[in-house]
C-alpha cells in the first residue's frame, strides 16, 4: 500500500457512499480487462499454497505476452521478479491491477489505481456483500469508487479471468491451468462452478477463447462481458452460468443482437427454479408467474437456450462449434447393434425428431455395400461385425438422401470392430457434407482412442445415443428459432388517451385500486378485446331495464372491490332465465353478505351467456424488474393446479403469441379432440398481442386475469375479467425491440 493515501470516504469503520454517475454498460471499455498489455498483482506472494502466489505463477508460467509487476511491500523479490511496494511504485503504464489483498484494503487501492490511471481492476478477494451488511457496505464503496475513477471492475468474490488468445495467453486466475485453446467464451457468477467446468474441459477435450468469473459484479456484469464476446472473432459459442440478471431489458437486446443478428448461440444455466420465488397475489396470472417465469420468459426472448447441466451445456456447445446446423428434424441412423438404434429411435420420438423415410434407391444402394441380414431401413443395421469401410458406405449414401437432415452414428465395441478406423471413415464422409454428422461411441476404455480422435477432428461424441439425440434435437430447435417468421409487432387501433384517463381516475385518491369485472371489461374494450354483452344492475328497478335489453339466460355476478373470489361466496348464478333474474339478484346479494358481510357492493353484472367451447387464461403481472409479464394458458378454476401455462414478457412479437399457445402441454384440446372442431387459434392470438399492448402502454396494471376466454372455432371472448391498479413509481422501462 502507498503510504499516507487518506480515504475521504472512510469514517471510523463506516463507509460513506461517493456521489458520482457511472457510465452506462454500453459506454464501459473491457478490453483492458480481457486483453491487458500488462498486470499488476497487487498482493503477490511466495508463499505456496496462497491464491496471491496461485494467480502470480499462472501469469508467469502461463505464457503471458505482456509484463506483470508483483506488488508486495513485504518482500523483494517473488519467483526472481522484482517486487513494488505499491502500485504508485511501479514506473511504467499498468493496463489492469489483480487485487488479491483482504477487503478492508480494496477501497485505498481502488484510490491508488485510479490515481496512477490504471485502466482495469480484478478484485479476487471475497468479503463483499456475500458475508452480510457490512462487506454490502464496503462494496457500495467499492462501486462508488470505480464510479469515480470510471475504471471497469470485475469482483470481487471471483476466480478470475482467462484469455487463450495466442495473442495474450492470460491467465490471471487462482485455476489450476489456462485451458485448451478453442471457441468457446464462459462466464460465470460462481468461481466453484468455474473450477469444476474447467476440469470437466480438460477431460472432454473442451477449448476456450475466454473464462471469466465475474462473481459478485460490483461493476461489471454479464451484460458487458456478452457484448464484449458478441464482438469476439474468436468466440463462436457463448456459456453461461447465472443467478440472477442484471439489467433485464439491455440483456434481452444484447442477447438478441448476439443471436438474429450475429448467429451465435448463447446458452445458460440459470440457478434457482424453485416456485419460492413467487409472492402471494389476488390473481391467478399473480400466483403461477414466480421469479423462474419470469427468467425462462426473458431467456426465450433473448434466444438464449436455457439448460439443466453442466454435462447438457457443452453436449451443446460442443455441437454447435463444431457441426452446421440441421435445415429440418428428419434424422437418420446408423448402428452396429439393435438395442441402441432402438435406444435411439426412442429419444428420437420424445426429442420432437423423425426417422427420415429412404427411397428405394437409397436401400438399394444401401443392399449392395451390406451383408444379407442388415436392416437397410431407419435406422441402419450395419451389423456387430462390421468394418470401418461397411460404416463408411452405410454413412455416405445415408448422408446423400435429399430426405435426411442429420445423421447420428452408434458404435459398441466389439472384439473385430477397428474402433479408430471407424471414426477415420466418419471423418472422410463428413468433410464431404455440410450436413450435421454427430457420433455415440459407446463405452469406456475400448472406444477412448476413437473417441479421441473423434473431439480432435471436431466430431462430437456422445457415450449413450439418449444424449446425441437430445443435442441434436435442441439443435434443431435452435435452428427453427433463429430462422423464425413473424419477428415483428403487430398494433392494434386503441383509445389509449380514454385508458389513461380511467386509470388516473380510479387512482386519484387511492394507491391501489381492484377493478371489478364490469370495470375491468371498460378498459378492456379501449383496447378492442371481443367482450360480452353486458349491464349493471344496481337495485330491482334497474335489473327488470336492462333483462329486456339483453339477449337470455344471462349470467349474474357480485360486482365488488372488496369480493375477489367470486364463486366462493356464492356470487356467480349461470343460465339464468329472464323470469328468474330478480330471485337471482336477491340470492347473490344475500350469499356475498352472508360471506363479506363489510363488502361494498358495486352492483350485479347481468351478462348474456357465453356459449360453449375451450376455457383459456390470459393474465399479466408487472416484474418491478422486467416489466408485464404475459401468461397463456387452458383456464378455468382448476388453472392453479394444472398450472399448463407460459410466459412471455411484453411488448411481444406475433410469433411469440402463436408459440405461447402452441408450448402449453394441452395444445392438442386447442386442436380439437373426440370430434370437437379445432378452435380459432388466430383470434387467441390476437387477444395476446392485444394484452401485451395494452400492458406495455397503462404501466399502472400490475395484476391482470381474464379467465376464462372462451374460444370457439371462430373467434373467442372475454366471459370474465379483474385487474389490479397501482399508482406508477417504476422508472421508465426501456424499450426492446420484440422477442420470439
């Protein structure tokens, strides 16, 4: 440390927050960060064992391009490289400073740094806001100071940061080697999960082109790492490891901008799917949309590809940075034994793939190059005792069929099978094609040397077919994804001015405001949703008004800010004749004050019924975070527990309204089923786009159920509604530009 710095901002023990304005994410310079000229390392030590001598020798030894100064008061010399008492000791420019000191350190040298205009920081050291309030504090301070300085941070809490470009070779992290060089960019919050992916690589021949572990991303976060690998010629594959998500809507235009307009695929593991996350909410959309929802959704319109696993995130990655992309799902097989191809056919099916049809041509050729007793259909037998040149033939003529998208080939080993001759023979077809060819070798020691040399030529390989299928299948939809059509918004004419002025006057003397359904239907024919006919009565007199302007039987509803749950106090009577209305009027008044007897009741809705057809849900819920989130699902009283619905975050595109409906398990009832007509998909789909306008403009909704909407085969309705108001005190969300 340089003596006599005085921190400003330190006042016995507690630290005060530096007023200054960072630059956003798009204006910050990371480049010093992942390519420094040079490195300090403040913190250095001899001392084996430690993370300052770990993250010192690995620059070292490591094959670093540029020059790295040991900082440490205490001692002259580190592995034979002169040491610097402090950073202001060092006489030439320093690029980035690695901090690997105790945190009640961090603020004095981030002061220091700043001074000697260092343009980076990497904070190792933990002991930040994961450890309780007082290292929160702390790392306010820290990102006060980094703030004022305008100098990137990633930290502190982390691994560290890892460059194979040959160009740099850096590896400023307490790892315990720089990976293989390759095409893959990693990022992660956890630095425990970056030890254990790092050592997952090295076994399954994996390379990289960046790792970093940006930990508690004080500064900053996988947003700037995302655009800074977006732009990376040597990044053609983004991973990534999250908890949690720093600025919603810039990460959703990044990701899009890296995945439709770039072409490269980002996958993620994202920790915490648990429904815990969800508050309790007077609202059906309210109870199912939990913070997971929310994080699927804004994934989904990101292009990003959600996994499960490590093991699934580089099956993937491993694919995609090796073989083209499928133009369709036809697959096709090739195996050496019946089981797997059985095996295979399976996880084919459950994958939403399909075995390819082959001609007679391609079966006859297929007959000339096999023995009698192969199976020349799909898959293709190629029998236990086959040679390289039998799977060679079998690959090459099946890989040629205009009616085959990809090829997976199995091979269990057997005494007579020359394993590395086997995949020499895949390699010739495959620098042939330009169609994905993927590989299950399957077993252990016997296939390693084919295996090895499968990953050295850029096949991938897959120890059981259940996994080559579900790559290829995340492929395919990967595929379908980034070639999706309707990618564009659709407006719809709206009273937007008479919606802002009901929504003021409901909250002119009120934070919050529940709309009934009668209320709720007002705002939503601004928006020109198909609604019933209805009135509200208000006593006897004015029920017998309005039963002869309305088309019988009719349904009769409790209208009440006060009654949520309307069937549950009795206030809902269906099929009710016009000569029954009035004892209908009384019997609810009389159910909802035996129930509430304080319920402030607004009036009865009489509306015409509905006739029959598909229960649906469509709801909204405002993420303070993300914004209206929008929710399809089969409606009804029994939506909370079936909980078949999805989630998309508005404003949407046309083509995620049609993939809402379409990704909910009971779509098939949607299609028709025991002789119902299909309902008007179109019509569901247009509600959608209308709720996602309208939650996107009257940002003072934060709860919305319509349930149910009732389709028919042609068009649909709103048969009920309810939304909950609050007074606006959100930021402006940014505008995005559509999701999929």
């Amino acid at each position: 440390m340089q003596k006599g710095v005085k921190i400003p901002f330190c006042l016995e023990g507690r630290f005060l927050m530096v007023k200054t304005e960072r630059k956003s994410t798009v204006d910050k310079n990371i480049e010093p960060l992942l390519s420094p000229r040079s490195i300090a390392v403040v913190g250095a030590s001899s001392r084996p064992g430690t993370v300052g001598n770990s993250l010192f020798l690995n620059l070292l030894n490591g094959g670093f391009q540029g020059a790295v100064y040991p900082v440490n008061p205490k001692a002259k010399f580190i592995n034979s490289v002169r040491t610097y008492p402090s950073l202001s000791a060092i006489d030439q420019d320093v690029d980035m400073a690695a901090l690997v000191i105790p945190p009640q350190y961090i603020p004095d040298t981030i002061v220091e740094a700043g001074e000697k205009g260092i343009k980076a920081l990497l904070v190792i050291s933990a002991g930040f806001k994961e450890v309780g309030p007082e290292g929160a504090a702390l790392e306010e301070t820290v990102k006060s100071l980094v703030a004022r300085y305008n100098i990137p941070l990633v930290g502190p809490n982390c691994l560290g940061i890892i460059n194979t470009d040959a160009d740099v070779s850096m590896n400023a992290s307490f790892a315990l080697k720089i990976p293989k060089r390759g095409n893959l960019g990693f990022i992660s919050q956890s630095g425990a999960i970056c030890t254990a992916v790092l050592d997952y690589a090295d076994v399954h021949n994996l390379g990289f082109s960046k790792f970093v572990s940006f930990g508690n991303k004080a500064d900053v976060n996988e947003v700037d790492l995302l655009r800074y690998m977006g732009d990376d010629p040597q990044t053609k594959v983004i991973c990534m490891y999250l908890e949690d998500i720093s600025a919603g809507r810039e990460f959703i235009n990044v990701c899009r901008e890296i995945f439709w307009e770039k072409k490269k695929p980002i996958l993620a593991i994202k920790a915490g799917r648990s429904a815990e996350g969800a508050r309790a909410a007077s609202s059906h959309t309210g109870s199912l949309a939990g913070s997971d929802a929310v994080y699927e959704a804004q994934l989904l319109q990101s292009g990003v590809q959600r996994v499960n696993t490590i093991e699934e995130l580089f099956d993937l990655a491993e694919a995609y940075s090796n073989v083209p992309m499928p133009r369709g799902r036809n697959v096709a097989i090739i195996t050496n034994a019946g089981g797997p191809g059985i095996l295979a056919t399976d996880a084919a099916v459950k994958g939403g793939l399909k075995l390819a049809e082959f001609t007679d041509k391609t079966k006859a050729a297929l007959r000339k190059h096999l023995p009698p007793t192969a199976a020349v259909g799909n898959p293709v037998d190629v029998i236990g005792d086959a040679t390289s040149a039998r799977y060679e033939a079998a690959c090459d003529l099946v890989v040629k069929s205009a009616h085959v998208d990809a090829v997976v080939v199995i091979l269990t080993p057997q005494s007579m099978t020359d394993i590395v001759g086997c995949a020499q023979a895949i390699h010739r077809v495959i620098e042939e094609t330009d169609k994905p060819v993927i590989c299950s070798f399957m077993g252990g020691s016997h296939i390693a040397e084919g295996v090895r040399y499968l990953k050295e030529n850029g096949i991938p390989n897959y120890i059981f077919p259940e996994e080559a299928m579900h790559t290829l299948g995340e492929m395919c939809r990967f595929s379908e994804i980034l070639n999706v059509p309707d990618r564009v918004f659709r407006e719809f004419s709206a009273d937007r001015p008479a919606a802002e002025a009901f929504v003021m006057n409901k909250l002119e003397k009120a934070e919050t405001a529940y709309l009934t359904q009668f209320e709720a239907s007002q705002l939503l024919g601004f928006y020109g949703f198909p609604l019933l006919q209805s009135r509200l009565a208000t006593d006897e007199e004015s029920l017998a008004k309005i039963v002869k302007s309305l088309k019988p039987p009719f349904a009769m509803k409790i209208m009440s800010e006060d009654v949520i749950h309307k069937w549950d106090v009795g206030g809902v009577i269906l099929n009710v004749p016009a000569d029954e209305s009035a004892a209908a009027y009384k019997k609810i008044i009389a159910n909802v004050k035996s129930h509430v007897p304080e319920a402030r009741i607004q009036g009865i809705l009489v509306e015409e019924m509905a006739k029959k057809g598909v229960e649906c849900i469509l709801g909204a819920n405002r993420d303070p975070m993300f914004g209206p989130l929008c929710m399809f699902g089969l409606g009804g009283t029994m939506v909370e527990v079936m909980k078949d619905v999805t989630f998309r975050l508005a404003p949407m595109w046309k083509a995620s309204a049609e993939r809402m409906i379409r990704q909910i398990k009971g779509f098939k009832i949607l299609e028709g089923v025991r002789g119902k007509p299909p309902v008007d998909l179109n019509a569901i789909e247009e509600c959608l786009l209308r709720l996602s306008q309208l939650t996107s403009e009257v940002r003072e909704i934060v709860e919305l159920d319509i349930n149910p909407l009732i389709a028919h085969s042609e068009g649909c309705v709103v048969a009920d509604s309810r939304i909950l108001l609050r007074r606006r005190k959100d930021k402006e969300y940014p505008a995005i530009k559509g999701d999929q």
